[in-house]
C-alpha cells in the first residue's frame, strides 16, 4: 500500500504508480537495427502503469503499441503523430485517458533542407487527462526543439497553455535539447 500527503488527507491506492517516459528514435538502436522486441521487454519488465513515447514512427513499427498495450498491461492509448500524420508522442496508461487533445505546438528552429527549401521543425505535443491515486492529473506529452532554446521556451509556454493556464496542475513530459 502506497500513500501520499495531500493537505490534510492522506490518500491510499493498492499499489505504486510507475510513470516511465522513453525516446523510442524510431525503434532503431545505435547500430540502426529494428529494436521493437527490446523496447517491448525492457518496458514490460519496468511495469509502467503509465507511459508515454518520443519518435515513434508508426509506419515502420506499427506493432510497438499493441505489444506494449498487451505485454505492460495499459489497455488505454493514443498516438498523435504530428509529422505526416506517422510520426510523434504516444501515450499509455493503465487507466482510460480523458480530455485527449492533439497540438500543434508554436515555434521551432527554421533549417534549410536538402533540396534548399526553408522549412520549420513542427512539433506537437499529446494532451490528456488521467486518474491517478484519486487525482486527475492533466499532463502533456512533447519532444520539444533540439536546437534553439528560444524556441523550445516558445513550446514550453504554448504547452504550458494548452494544458490549462499557468501550468500549475498540470506536467509536461518529453526531451529535447538540454532537457
């Protein structure tokens, strides 16, 4: 039995809750091989009752969040794949996720491609609203800008919006850059 302190009331749940947060890079490892059946064992050994991804391409590796759903037990997710519709955030969790939201976040670093077009790093961030230990706690689900802090306080701020105002009750997950 776990506990936490909550002003005066001491609320009680059966067991710990284990928020895990994992940068997939695609399910490819160092050496660029497919790593869904790591990622798949190393997360159903860490037993998350929550969890949430980076980089995940479900083009590529459309198996990972039915394995993880099945294997760790998380029968609620979603995915918003805010490149192309296939690649972004995921989350899964234990319990059913309420007031899901999918945003296109302000910001980003402008690169030149290879062809020379200009073009902005879009990133998105995954919102949702979970029960935990009794408390329903809105988080976020982001990867933010790798280059520029700037622009990554320009996320930030927008996510920090997004989820409800001054960010108070609410927690972003994610990397990115220094983070």
């Amino acid at each position: 039995m776990s506990a936490i302190r909550h002003g005066r009331a001491t609320m009680c749940w059966p067991q710990a809750v284990r928020v895990v947060h994992w940068n997939v890079r695609r399910c490819r490892d160092l050496a660029e091989e497919c790593s869904v059946a790591r990622v798949v064992h190393t997360l159903a050994e860490l037993r998350p009752s929550l969890l949430s991804l980076n980089e995940l391409d479900v083009n590529s590796t459309p198996e990972l969040m039915p394995q993880l759903s099945a294997r760790c037990g998380l029968p609620y997710s979603s995915f918003f794949g805010h490149v192309r519709g296939t690649y972004g955030n995921a989350l899964l969790s234990a319990e059913p996720l309420r007031e899901v939201e999918h945003v296109h976040l302000d910001g980003g670093t402008a690169v030149v491609s290879r062809d020379g077009r200009r073009h902005r790093i879009a990133r998105g961030m995954l919102g949702a609203t979970v029960r935990v230990a009794g408390v329903h706690l809105r988080l976020g689900v982001t990867h933010l800008d790798h280059i520029c802090d700037r622009e990554r306080t320009v996320q930030l701020e927008h996510a920090l919006r997004s989820l409800g105002g001054d960010g108070g009750g609410a927690s972003v997950g994610g990397g990115g850059g220094g983070a």
